[in-house]
C-alpha cells in the first residue's frame, strides 16, 4: 500500500501542535501578564482586557484556514 500523502499530513499537523503550544504557552501568559502590569483603566483597560481573547481567535482562524486549504 502506497502511502504518499501521509508525511505531508504529519508534519502538518507537527506544525500546528507547535504553534498551538507556543501560542498558549508563552504567549498568552506574557500578554495577560503586560496587561496586568500596565495599571490601565478606563475604555483603553477595558479594550485590553480583550486582547488575549482577540489572540485565541486568530489562532483558531489560522488552524482552520490551514486544514480547509
């Protein structure tokens, strides 16, 4: 059985655990981390508070066009 499209898979999907762990685990914490310390109130605090959520959602955007292509 001829299997030619199988590595190509892997390492694809290699690619987005990678980036998945990368992007909740350093990056996440580090933004949400910022935010804290940056000691901002008001409509600017409350536009930050989105931010890491904001960044959740291009992840997911960018996993969901890779695998639709």
């Amino acid at each position: 059985m001829k299997r030619y499209g199988q590595s190509g898979m892997v390492s694809f999907f290699i690619g987005i655990l990678i980036a998945v762990i990368v992007a909740v685990g350093v990056t996440l914490p580090v933004v949400q981390q910022t935010i804290d310390n940056a000691s901002v109130t008001g409509t600017a605090g409350t536009i930050l508070t989105y931010v890491p959520v904001l960044l959740v959602l291009v992840l997911l955007v960018a996993i969901a066009s890779a695998i639709r292509t």
